[in-house]
C-alpha cells in the first residue's frame, strides 16, 4: 500500500510526477520510447542482480558442503586414530603379563597391600611409557575395579576432577554392558570453554579369564585436541562442530556453547547417517562415525552464506550501476538523435496543416526509413497540391451547380399543383376561399423566389403549414394534418424547401385516396435534437408502399445518384448528402394497409414514416458552412 503521506498536502509527489510525464513523456514520442528502454534496463539489471545473487549463494552452499564434509572427515579420522590407539594400548598392556596381573590384583583386593612404593613408582612408569609410545595426546589412565569400586590411575598429569567424574561415571553405570568402546565427555556446567577431558571406556579383563570383566578402563584425552585436528582448515569453518551420542548426549561442542537438548532437531539427526537438512534456517551436516556410536554435526545458518555473498553483491551492483548510467547515456543519445532526425517530418506537416503544401526544406538523401518517409512525403504533398488545383476545385464547382439545379427542380413541380388546387377551389366554392389561398400562395411563391440555400427551421416549418393547408382546401375534410416542433429545434436551421418533397410524396402517393369525411387521412410533422443532430419526422397513415417498391427506393436512395426520374424524395436525399455528407441521408419506413375481410376481420392499418437527419446548426453557421463547401 501507498503511504498516504504521498497524496496528502498541496502538491504531492504523484502530483509532480504527473506534471513531469505531461510535459516531457506524453507528447514525445521518442522520450517514451527512451522510458521504456529505461524501464527495460532497470529491470533487467534488478533480474541479473537477483540471478547472480541467486547463483552465488547457491555456489557458496556448495563450497560450504563441501568443506564442512572435509573438516568432519577429519574429525571421524581422528576419533577413529585414538579407537585404534587405545585398542593398541589394550592389546600391549594384555601381553605384558606380569604388570597386567599386578593390575588385576590391585583392581581385586586392594587391601592386600602386595607392592611396595618402589613397585607402585615403576608399575606407573611402565603403563605411562606404554601409552605414551603409541599416542602422545593421551593424558592418562583410569582403572576402575567393579567388585570392590575401587580406582587406580596411571599419567603423568594427575587431575582430581577427571578421577571424580570417572569414579562417579563407573559407580552410576554399574549395570551398562562396557563390551565395546564408548566416548564420553567430562565436562560439567563449570565448563566455560572445552578444557574437560574425552573419555574412551571399555572392559577391564581378568588375564585367567578373559571373558571376565572385572572392572571399567577409561583413557582420557583433551577435548580441545578435537579442534586440533581441523586447525588447517578453521578460516573455511561455517557453524558449529557437534558430537553427539546416541543417547542424545552432547558430547563436544566446538563453540563452547552447549545448548541444552531442545535447541537440537534430535528425530532430524538421528534420522539421518550421512547428508544434510535445513531446520529454521540453519543447514545440519550430519556423519555417523564409522568408529562408534556417534554422530558428528556441522551446524550453520543460512544467513552465513549469505554474509559471504553479500561483498560479492557489492561487486555486482557497482558493475551494474556502471551499465545502468552507460545505457542510460546510450539511450539518450539515440532517442535524441533519431527525434532530431524525425523533426524535419514534424516540421513539414505543420506546414501542410497551414495549407502550404509546396516550398519544403530539402533534407539531405538517407537510405533508411525516415529518409524514405520524408521524401514520399514531400512527393504525396507534390501531387495533392497539383491534384487540388486540378480536381478539387472543379468538383466543389461542380457540386455547387447540383445543388441549384436539385433546388431548381422542385419549383415548376410544385407551381403545377398548386395551380391546380386552386383551379377546383374556385370552381365549388365562392371568392373567400379563393382569395384566402391566392393569399397562401403569394406568400409562398414570396418563398420560392428568395435566393437563401439556408432557412431557419421556423421558416421551413411555416411553408410547410402553408403547403399543406392548401392540400387541405383541395381534399377537405378528407384529410387532418398535425404540426409538432418543440422550440428547442426552431433555434437551428436547415436547408431549403427540404421537408416539402416529402410531404408532397406523402400526400399523392400516400393518403390522396385513402381518407374519407367520416375517416380522414391524417398527415403529422413532428422532430427532436439527438446529440449533435436535429431529426425530422414525416408519418402518414396511408396505404403503405409495397415491399418490393420499397426495397427498389430504398437502394436509390443508398446509391445517391443525381437527377434521378422522380423528383420528390430523391431530390431531398442527394441535397442532404452534398450539404452534410454521405452519412447524412432520408431512411423510409411502410407498411401495406390490408382492408378486413367480407365479415369485417382481419384488417391491419398501414401509413409510411419518412426520417430525415440534418446537422444542428445555426442558419449563419449553415450559410457559412454552405459558402465555404461553394468556394472549395
């Protein structure tokens, strides 16, 4: 989540970052490019950061394996060395018959006094040149006899805490099966650092019966020998060095540390003979010795073999900084130069924006893209100048005499019927309603004659009202007509005489021999705003046009050709498409009245609706609009 300390106060961060891609990013687009590229880079150098960093802890693990697997090598030879030792001190104290069976003796009855000082003096002697010749590490002997629970000791160093442990250890451990050699640890809680003794004990034997265990032996050596052995490799070192028991007894512990039992994953351990495991975060590498009952542990966290890493990562972010800043330069060299390139384009379009479309800058030939971009673009401005003078204005004059010529039409047409109308008037009724229509018609012949293309849709509405209530003197009460234009249309404007066609189309073909007195044919004019555009509605309730003369209009009209054999209808379409463009175009639909059956059922009505779309403009807007379509 967002801070929300970065969208509060008067200008946030947010607020100048989106200021600067405005003004630097949004509109250039070679600074976005250069963006992306940015954006590309840095992600990529995040990637190969977090690859090698990756790769690097991986090979780091691997090396750490490697040499934990050497160093506890090293200390299972060791402890497999001293078995081998003490198994040779053994084996030549048991063939040295006579200081054997003194030592027997003694370990028997200790009470029978048979040595004197002088023989006690060289039986030591003896015992200590024995072990001593086979394994210099060794500080002593203790002899423990198991039927009287007596104790002698035999070293050059005599230690009182070494002879208290070992006598309580044999005392406690009277029951435990000492048939084979077994490492056991001295130290106690007073222990601050590994200064206690290792004990290997195994059985004593009587020399008449060698089956007979007559008691516990136990040479001791000093536990800090252990870290000794692997001196040569402690710079290599990761984590802790263990040896543990079967009995989950810790019995060494390199750190000095000795953590109590529930700090360990003893199933884990156990579990395995020779390999490794993760266990929170820290890696165990677990050998069982192949001289004893034991297990020897290199404990270390993860976290170390990151620590070795984490110089590496340095390396590496600097290396990729340096490509960062270098692609960044590179970047910005390129986008600069290719926007310089991609300029003299920018420049000429501006130019051609203007209406100058001759009298470009020249640039110098490139074989590449953007020099085969510009100098077409210099040909296409060539050729749409020289077509422009040559077509263009032609066609726009052109349309300007169809527009006239289509306007033209609709007089002479419409002079006929309305003559027409007013001949039957005169002759069924008297001079009031004759005059009242010679009146109608001045004023829309007052109409006609007015050279405006453009009217306001107020005055087209009112010819319109005037055309048809000249219809309605002529049909009577056979015909209704209904007028509906909310005030919000009469605002705009139109252009010329384009609803009367319609009507008239409506009126003839439509509803002229449909009504009745007791059923009038009605006619409605209705329209409404939809967006940018004024729609116009014709209904009329007439007999409905057939469907396959509906489809053959229809497809007239999509095709909008000029002048075509019917005036009404057709000569609205094209009008509207010259003046507002193709999109703009009349759209009819009908539906065949069918009369009802013999017993008065069955009967459908039908009528035609006409939709007409023109642009909602003001009448100068449309003017202008229309003088600038003359002039090209």
């Amino acid at each position: 989540m967002i801070p929300e300390k970065y969208f509060t106060g008067k200008k946030s961060v947010f607020f100048y970052a989106g200021a600067l891609y405005r003004k630097v990013i949004k509109n250039s687009f070679f600074n976005k490019i250069f963006l992306v590229y940015l954006a590309i880079t840095f992600v990529s150098c995040i990637i190969l950061f977090f690859t090698l960093t990756q790769s690097l802890i991986s090979v780091k693990y691997d090396q750490a394996l490697v040499m934990s697997d050497q160093i506890l090598a090293t200390v299972d030879t060791y402890l497999e060395k001293k078995i081998a030792n003490v198994k040779s001190i053994q084996q030549k104290l048991y063939r040295d018959g006579g200081n054997w069976r003194m030592i027997t003796e003694e370990l028997k009855n200790p009470a029978a006094e048979r040595l004197s000082a002088y023989q006690r003096q060289e039986l030591n002697n003896a015992v200590i040149q024995t072990y001593y010749s086979i394994d210099k590490d060794l500080n002593g002997i203790f002899l423990f006899g198991s039927q009287e629970e007596n104790m002698l000791q035999f070293g050059s160093s005599q230690s009182n805490a070494e002879y208290s442990f070992f006598l309580d250890y044999c005392r406690n451990h009277t029951s435990d099966d000492f048939s084979s050699l077994q490492l056991v640890s001295s130290r106690n809680p007073a222990h601050t650092s590994n200064t206690f003794s290792l004990f290997l004990t195994d059985a004593v034997r009587n020399p008449d019966n060698f089956a007979d265990c007559i008691g516990v032996s136990g040479i001791y050596f000093n536990a800090m020998n252990i870290q000794q052995s692997y001196y040569q490799y402690n710079r290599h070192l990761k984590g802790t060095i263990y040896i543990i028991d079967s009995s989950r007894n810790l019995l060494y512990d390199s750190s000095s540390s000795y953590l109590t039992q529930e700090h360990f994953p003893w199933e884990k351990l156990m579990e395995t003979a020779g390999g490794n495991f993760l266990y929170r975060g820290i890696n165990y590498n677990v050998v069982r010795s192949s001289s004893g009952p034991w297990y020897i542990v290199n404990a270390f966290p993860m976290s170390m073999v990151r620590e070795d890493v984490k110089v590496l990562q340095k390396n590496i972010l600097s290396i990729l900084f340096l490509i960062f800043i270098l692609t960044f330069l590179l970047n910005y060299i390129s986008t600069k130069f290719f926007a310089k390139r991609i300029r003299p384009i920018t420049d000429t379009m501006e130019q051609v924006k203007t209406g100058h479309l001759t009298s470009f800058q020249i640039q110098p030939n490139s074989d590449d893209e953007i020099g085969y971009i510009y100098s077409e673009l210099i040909k296409m401005c060539s050729s749409l100048d020289d077509h422009i003078q040559k077509e263009y204005v032609y066609q726009l004059k052109q349309k300007e005499m169809e527009l006239y010529a289509l306007q033209a039409q609709v007089d002479p047409h419409f002079l006929y019927n309305t003559l027409e109308s007013i001949r039957m008037s005169l002759y069924m009724k008297g001079e009031t309603e004759a005059s009242k229509m010679i009146r109608i018609l001045s004023d829309m012949f007052r109409n006609i004659m007015k050279k405006d293309v453009a009217v306001s849709n107020r005055e087209e509405i009112n010819y319109v009202r005037s055309y048809l209530e000249l219809y309605q003197f002529r049909y009577g009460s056979r015909m209704k007509y209904e007028i509906s234009i909310p005030d919000e249309v009469y605002r705009y404007a139109t252009i010329k005489h384009i609803l009367q066609p319609v009507i008239e189309n409506a009126l003839i073909h439509g509803i002229q021999d449909t009504g009745t007195d007791e059923h009038p044919s009605a006619i409605s004019i209705s329209a409404e705003k939809k967006g940018e555009d004024i729609l116009f509605f014709v209904r009329d309730d007439g007999c409905g046009i057939p469907e396959d003369k509906l489809d053959e209009i229809r497809r007239k009209l999509a095709q909008g050709d000029l002048f075509q054999d019917s005036i009404g209808i057709y000569n609205v379409n094209n009008r509207l498409r010259i003046v507002y463009g193709s999109s703009y175009r009349l759209q009819i639909q009908s539906r065949l009245r069918r009369p009802p059956s013999s017993d008065g059922t069955g009967g459908e009505d039908g009528g035609t609706l006409v939709t007409l779309r023109i642009r909602a403009m003001k009448k100068k807007e449309l003017e202008e609009y229309v003088q600038t379509i003359n002039r090209g």
